[in-house]
C-alpha cells in the first residue's frame, strides 16, 4: 500500500482490478502480483497460506514486460526479499 501512495502522491495512475476481472485468465494458476513504479521498477509480490505478504522479488531486466511474467522470464528476479 505504501508504493501505491507513493505512485499517487507522485501523479501517477493507480489501478486496481477485482478477481473477477481476471477469473478468465486464472483458470490454472493465480496471475502474479506486480507492482511498478515508473518504468524502472517493477516487483512480484508472494504471500504465506494467511494471505499475508511473505515477500517481494525485484526485477531489474529493463526489456522485461508484464505479460512475460512466467516461467520463462523467472531468470530476470534477482532479489526476493523475506
């Protein structure tokens, strides 16, 4: 929540979407969480079985795109944070 406040408070746009939203793309396997902040930031959320946040993993590939964001991008993670 903190980035998001951040995002705003800088101008940028925030956008939410609802599980529904996306219940069509998530047939086999929940969409990965991420957040960005600008064009150089960009990380994954990971949560425990409680649905509290356990940890974030930091991309720093700059020609990673979101929709790439599966097994064949999981190269471009450097940092996961606990």
């Amino acid at each position: 929540m903190q980035l998001l406040r951040m995002r705003d408070e800088c101008g940028g746009t925030v956008r939410i979407i609802t599980g529904d939203q996306v219940a069509d793309y998530e047939r086999e396997a929940p969409l990965p969480e991420i957040f960005t902040l600008g064009t150089s930031v960009m990380y994954q959320a990971f949560y425990d079985d409680d649905r509290v946040l356990a940890a974030v993993r930091r991309f720093v590939d700059r020609d990673l795109e979101v929709p790439r964001l599966d097994g064949r991008a999981r190269h471009a993670a450097t940092t996961v944070v606990p």
